[in-house]
C-alpha cells in the first residue's frame, strides 16, 4: 500500500477525521457490532433459532470478515500511530494492548473450532462473541469517556473497594459470631456469611439469608446503614470523574477544527 493509502486508513480507522466516509465506517462498524450482540442474545431462543438459524451463520462469516479486516488493517498502519510508532517493540506493545485484545477475542471464536473438537469448549468460546460489545468503545464517545474516568480515577475507585472489602469481612465475622448457634446451616462460616453481607451491604436484601437472633438483627441494621455510606463513595468519585471529563471534553471541542479535527487553539 502507498503512503497515502496507509494514511487514509489510519484516518479512516482511527477516526481522526470528521469526513464523510469516516463517519460512515464508524456508523457501519457501530451498526454491525450491535447486531452481533443481538444475534448472540437471541441464539439461546430455540424457537428464533429453529426459524432463523440459517441467516445467523452467513452472517457471522460476514461479520468475522469485517472484524479480521478490521484487525489486520490496524497492524499495518501501527507505525503511523504515535502511541507505538517510536517505540521499538511498538507492534508488539500495539498487540497487547486492550482494545486489540477485544478484537481478537471478537474473531476468535469463529477460527477456534476449526482446530478445536471439545463441543463444551466451544460453547464457552462461542459466548467470547460478546466482547464484540467492547469494540463500541473505539466508536462510541459516551464509552471512551466512560474509559477515560476509569482510568483516572482507578486509584480512588480502588481505595473505595478496599474499604468495602474490609467492611464485608468485618460485618460477615460478626455475623457469623452472632448467628451460628442459631442458624449452622445457613451462617455455617465466615465465607458463608459473605453473601448475607455482599446483599446487606448492597441494599439488595434478597430475603434468602437474614438473622433471627437480636444481636443478628442489631447488627444487619446497622451494617445496611453503613452499606449506603460506603457505596456513597465510589458514586461521589464517579460524578465528580464524569463532570471533569465532560468539562474537559468541552474544551477540546472548542479548541478542535469541526471539518478535519485538528487543533486550532494556537491558530
């Protein structure tokens, strides 16, 4: 391929540009990575895929098709990706990388049974045609962004489930203590417990495990009190994350041409 050519692919797949046929791919990439959730959805109706299954296998040679294209297209264009392009194992860093991870588990279900007998196997493998839903993020803002919180706030977020998992240690140890004697069956030890404790603490309270004894029911209302306080933290990091991120989305739309996506803040 010329130079040229790579280039346009890279705009194309990249979309670092706001032309039509960009816009068109990535409504087409989009459009087709939906379906294929949806077909996978609907497979497991045995009435849809008595009807139907015959338009599914065409389809997902189709798909397998775009998606492999898709995934060989940005191999060869790595080196115009300033990510990897100075590095020196940049098409190996580019490989490793999640987002050509998802790819490759979104084609590699329909080339494993090929060298694969075990039908259990391959319904496990079949069910990785999910994590076409991953390749959304490429194409979809609302997701990237979603990513982008994730990745700044990971630190904070990771702290916060910390002191989760501390709390349902602690609240599961009581109430094994407290409910033993009383129920062996069902708070039969402190692993066993943690499921009372994940719903308490959740505020689910599915109803399968609760406490009979008082010291039980003291301390389950006072662990469903301290559920919502701390489930209040990560929901706090998470609006503060998404509010910057909008904000800083904002600022670079300002500051980005509408018709080529390039900077102009210093034209």
């Amino acid at each position: 391929m010329s130079n040229r050519a790579l280039q346009r692919a890279y705009e194309i797949l990249e979309g670092t540009t706001n032309d039509k046929l960009t816009k068109s791919f990535q409504i087409f990439i989009i459009s087709l990575i939906t379906v294929n959730v949806i077909v996978v959805i609907i497979e497991t109706e045995e009435s849809v895929l008595d009807q139907y299954g015959y338009l599914f296998t065409p389809f997902e040679v189709f798909s397998v098709i775009i998606f492999t294209g898709e995934y060989i297209g940005r191999i060869l264009i790595y080196k115009l990706n300033p990510k990897y392009n100075n590095s020196k194992f940049g098409l190996l860093r580019m490989l490793v990388s999640p987002m050509m991870l998802v790819d490759l588990a979104a084609i590699l279900p329909f080339f494993l049974p090929f060298v694969v007998t075990d039908t259990r196997f391959i319904r496990i493998i079949r069910l990785l045609r999910l994590f076409r839903l991953f390749k959304l993020s490429r194409y979809s803002e609302p997701m990237q962004t979603l990513g982008a919180v994730f990745k700044a706030k990971a630190g904070d977020l990771a702290v916060a489930f910390f002191i989760l998992f501390i709390v349902l240690i602690f609240a599961s140890s009581l109430m094994y203590h407290a409910e033993h004697e009383a129920q062996p069956e069902v708070f039969s030890s402190i692993p066993a417990s943690m499921w009372w404790g994940i719903v308490t603490l959740t505020t689910i309270g599915y109803g399968d495990v609760y406490p009979i004894t008082i010291p039980g029911k003291l301390i389950a209302a006072g662990v469903a009190v301290i559920g919502i306080a701390v489930y209040a933290i990560p929901t706090g990091i998470m609006a503060s994350a998404f509010s910057d991120e909008l904000r800083k989305k904002k600022e670079q739309t300002k500051n980005t041409c509408p018709h080529c996506g390039k900077d102009i803040s210093h034209e």
